[in-house]
C-alpha cells in the first residue's frame, strides 16, 4: 500500500512540531567561505591552530573513541576546580558553554516563567528561553552599548528565575563594571539565578570588567558561565562549565544529554588549561591587534566603543549596513550582520585584518567622521 493510500485510509492528520518550535527563530552562525582569498570574520573563533598539547591529547584519547567518555567528566571538573578555586562539586560542564545554558533553562525554568537579558546580546538566549516555554524579556542596550542594570532590575517580576548577563557582551563588545554589577546583584532577589556569561572574559583587559568570582563568593545565587570555544581554541569539540552552587551543579548534570561532551573534548580541555601560559601570549597578541584596529578606524572617522572581546563591533543603520555587508562580500571578508544595529568584526590575523581596515577607509559614514 502507498503512503497515499495508507493517508487515505487512515486520515491526513500527520505529526506536528511544538508551537514554540515551529515559531523558534533559527540560530545563524557565522558564514563559512573556502578560498585562500576569503576572510572568514564573522564567527568569533580562535584564529591560531589548537594549542600543540591539545592536539596531542586528542590524537592519544582518539585511539579509544570506541568508548563511552567520562559521563561526569570528573578529572576536567577535579582540574577546573583547581584552576577556579573551589569543590569539583561546584563545576557543571557541557558542549560548549551554550550547551550548560541550556541546562540551566532546562533546570530552572518552568512554562510562563522569565529570563531577562540585555539586547542586543547573545543570539542563543532567546531560542534557549522559548524552546524551554519560558518567557524571553529583552532589556535594550544603554546608549554605550552596554546592559541597562537598573532597566533590567526593573524588569524582575515575581515569575523572573533567571538573568543572564554577558561580560564582555556578544556583540557588542561592552563589559559590565564590577561596582555597578555588585549594585545590581544586592537589588536582584537571592531566589534569581544570576548568569554572569563569561565567553570572551581571556580577552577582556584587567579591571574592565567584573571580579566575578568575588562576587560568587559573596552572592550565592551568582552562576559563572564559560567556554573553551574562544581563547583556549577549541571551538570544534565543545566544551564549557559553570560554577554554580553544588545543588545548582547537580542540577545540571541531571538535564544534560548523556554523554555529551566527548572525550576528546575532555582530554583536549585539560591539556588547555594546563598550556594557560602559551594561551595567554595568544591572547595578547589578540589585544594588540583589537587595540590597533580599533585606534586606526577611530581615526578614520568611526564611533567606536572600546571591545573587550576578540572582535569589534560597528553600530549601523539599514542602509549603512547594506552597504558594508555588500563592500565586505565583494571583497571577500566574511562578516557577522545583525539586521537593524550593526556589523561584528572578528580580529583575526594581520594581513586580514588590515585588508579590514583598507576596506572601511573608504566606507566612513558623512555621519561619524
């Protein structure tokens, strides 16, 4: 009998998805070219080669792929807590950083329930809020580009559970003070989970930002976020953690997927954490290289405002940003676009990012110069 048929017979009716899923936006990543011409900038992605002992370590650990890793990854949480300072019991860990955001969602948000954050931030936190059926609330960014504290202090309902906070913030680059994020945090009730998303915090410049581990110590309902997909390089094996309460912690490794980060990914993140010095001189060189960028085109005219993340961001309308994205296509950099507000840069290598900046001399705005 053919389907047809099997239709007919049975009814039309056929297996729907969730509203909340065939409503969900989809995460865009950045664009991938192939070409020895093309400029891949529009992921934030380490540009150097994996750590040479990460590498190692994966090619030991592959020779026993055939078996399951470590489902509570013990000896990288037993490392992470050396490395933070506090019980392994207080480390959850998970495929990349957004990987243990989900579990977080997942764990503490029920349907109807809130999660505030700033926007524009982190494209992920809303899909990860709705295909939980909680509720996304989007405070808009300050007029430098940075998290509205009190705007978002305001926001706090009694059905808010979780705030997510990004430092340095992704795309814009802006890192969260520590004084005004302490304010915050004593105005915030002590039953709101408060995520102090931490991707790009290698990058971030001593004292622009948060002593977040501080302010773990001192707030219990603080949760650090944090990957290995940025500055350690290891983007292709996802991997991240939290530091959270031990019964937070326990929390997410019971929502997480089984197995989920590999062991290859454990072993590498080990090796990464221990090679923290060659990572660090890898980081600096980013900095440099941010710092320069960003000295140069604030002479060309452009109003910047100064990134601690390993990329930059341009604010920009419709039409200035139609053009961009049009001037970096043809000449073969591939960007990150955000409709509406602006362009991602990430700083990459020399030569390509002074093909950047040959390419935005010639596109200032009459507006910012």
């Amino acid at each position: 009998m053919s389907p047809e048929q099997l239709l007919a017979e049975r009814g039309t009716a056929l297996p729907t998805l969730r509203a909340a899923v065939t409503g969900l936006p989809s995460y865009i990543p950045g664009r991938r070219g192939t070409g020895a011409d093309i400029a891949a900038l529009a992921s934030n992605e380490s540009h150097y080669e994996p750590l040479p002992a990460a590498t190692a370590a994966v090619a030991e650990a592959a020779g026993r792929m055939n078996r399951y890793p470590d489902l509570a990854a013990v000896e990288l949480r037993e490392r992470l807590a050396r490395h933070l300072g506090v019980t392994v019991d207080e480390v959850a860990v998970g495929p990349g950083s957004v990987g243990v955001l989900q579990q977080i969602i997942t764990g503490l948000c029920d349907a109807g329930d809130e999660v505030v954050f700033a926007w524009r931030s982190f494209e992920a936190y809303p899909i990860l809020v709705e295909l939980a059926g909680a509720r996304p609330v989007r405070i808009p960014l300050d007029d430098a580009e940075g998290h509205d504290l009190d705007a978002m202090a305001a926001a706090v309902t009694g059905r808010t559970k979780v705030i997510l906070l990004c430092t340095p913030n992704n795309p814009t680059g802006v890192p969260i003070r520590h004084d005004r994020l302490e304010d915050f945090l004593q105005s915030v009730r002590s039953d709101v989970l408060v995520v102090i998303d931490e991707a790009y915090v290698e990058y971030a410049g001593t004292g622009t930002g948060p002593d977040s581990l501080a302010l773990y110590r001192r707030y219990p309902n603080v949760c650090i976020l944090r990957t290995f997909s940025k500055a350690y390089g290891l983007a292709g094996l996802r991997v991240g953690y939290a530091l959270t309460t031990a019964a937070i912690a326990e929390g997410l490794r019971r929502t997480a997927l089984p197995f989920a980060v590999s062991a290859l990914a454990q072993k590498a993140a080990i090796a990464s954490l221990n090679a923290g010095e060659e990572m660090e001189t890898r980081v600096a060189a980013v900095k440099q290289e941010r710092s320069r960028m960003a000295a140069e085109l604030e002479a060309q005219g452009w109003a910047l405002q100064p990134s601690q993340g390993n990329f930059l961001w341009i604010r920009a309308d419709a039409a200035l940003l139609a053009t961009l994205v049009d001037a970096f296509d043809a000449a073969g950099i591939l960007v990150r676009a955000y409709q509406g507000d602006g362009v991602r840069i990430t700083v990459a290598d020399p030569a390509s990012n002074d093909r950047v900046l040959r390419l935005l001399a010639a596109h200032v705005p009459v507006s910012t110069s």
